[in-house]
C-alpha cells in the first residue's frame, strides 16, 4: 500500500546526487530494527553509519518527510472507503527507526522534525489535517527520539507535544522521557506505551492500529 511519506521520500531520493552506498548501508541497519525499543549496539551502529555524510543526508529525508509530506487518499480494506494515509502499515517500522537513530544522532534538525513528527502522528491529532499513521510506533519513537537527545530544546519540544497532545496516552507518556541525563546512545530511560494503550480513534481501532 502506498502513503505520502514514501511517496515524498521517492520523489527526492529520485534527485539522489552521486554515489548512494552509506545511504543504503544505513536503510538495511534501519530495516533490520526489532523490538519496543532501540538496544545500545544497534543505536551505536547507526551512529557510525551516519559518519557517512549520504547516510546522515537520508535519515534526514527520511524523518523530515514525515512531517511535511501530504497524505494520499488510499481505499480502506475494511469497507471499501477512502483514508488519507500519511504512513501505512508496511512503512511504520522503517519510519520508527529512523527516528530512533535521528535521536541518537542528535544532529541540529533532529529536534525540529522529530516534534513535527511527533505532533502530526500522535494520538488525537487531526486524521483530516495530519493524515493517518498506521501505527502508534511512530510518535512513541519521536518520544523516545527527543528523550535520548536530552537538550533543552528536546525539552521543550516533549512539553510542547505534551500540552498539544490531548490523547491521556501520549500526553502523559511525553511528560517523562528526559529526566534522566543523556549518557550515550541506548541510554535514555523512556517510558513507552504498552500494548493496550488505546489509539487515534474509531478508525485506528478498527484498523488494527
């Protein structure tokens, strides 16, 4: 299934300049991601790939288009209507990742587009406006993202996202992350979402979000 993000992430790796080989070192790394949160190993692995100036150049693109793409209009499985996905279901684990290493990057952009993110994806946020993210991975891995950060503008970045955000699930879970101080990647103590946390809505229930 198609959505706006990768839709956005093709048409400007389409003008990709020269040679793209750390850039594909670090999708691989970003596709081999699993479990809830990043393990130290994996995060200090995406650090050093990102010393690649292409690769660091990519998990921007990455990050940055999931917050200024536009949703495309996409036909729901369930009953036959129409959902302006933002990110579906077959990308939300690449995405997730690479707001993980944007995170443990910390590079001056990470802040602004993890909280852009962040916003856009959260629970309670617009689906007309926003457009819809198939999983609530994405705005726990900008939580998760701007904790391992650690800056003052992470911070404020989580407080803003915490007075926005009027879903009690992820407001209250962006209230936490920062208060321990950063010690190196993986180091971040953040409170994720469980499993039966609710999400976004009607149609993200029963969607299987």
């Amino acid at each position: 299934m198609g959505d706006g993000w990768s839709a956005a992430v093709l048409e400007q790796a389409a003008r990709w300049p020269g040679e793209a080989s750390g850039a594909n070192l670090l999708l691989r790394h970003l596709m081999a991601a699993a479990g809830s949160k990043p393990s130290r190993k994996w995060l200090e692995r995406a650090v050093a790939l990102l010393r690649d100036p292409g690769a660091a150049e990519m998990l921007r693109m990455l990050v940055e288009s999931a917050g200024t793409g536009e949703a495309i209009m996409v036909r729901r499985r369930w009953d036959g209507g129409e959902l302006p996905y933002l990110v579906s279901e077959a990308n939300k684990d690449l995405l997730r990742a690479a707001c993980w290493a944007a995170g443990a990057l910390a590079a001056d952009w990470a802040v602004p587009a993890l909280h852009a993110v962040g916003g856009r994806s959260a629970w309670g946020a617009s689906l007309a406006v926003n457009g819809y993210v198939a999983s609530a991975k994405i705005p726990n891995a900008c939580v998760y993202g701007l904790g391992l950060i650690g800056s003052e503008p992470a911070i404020a970045g989580l407080l803003d996202l915490q007075r926005r955000v009027k879903h009690a699930g992820f407001a209250g879970r962006s209230a936490r992350p920062w208060r321990p101080r950063r010690r190196g990647p993986g180091s971040a103590r953040v409170s994720w979402p469980s499993a039966s946390s609710p999400t976004r809505g009607s149609t993200a229930a029963a969607s299987g979000r």
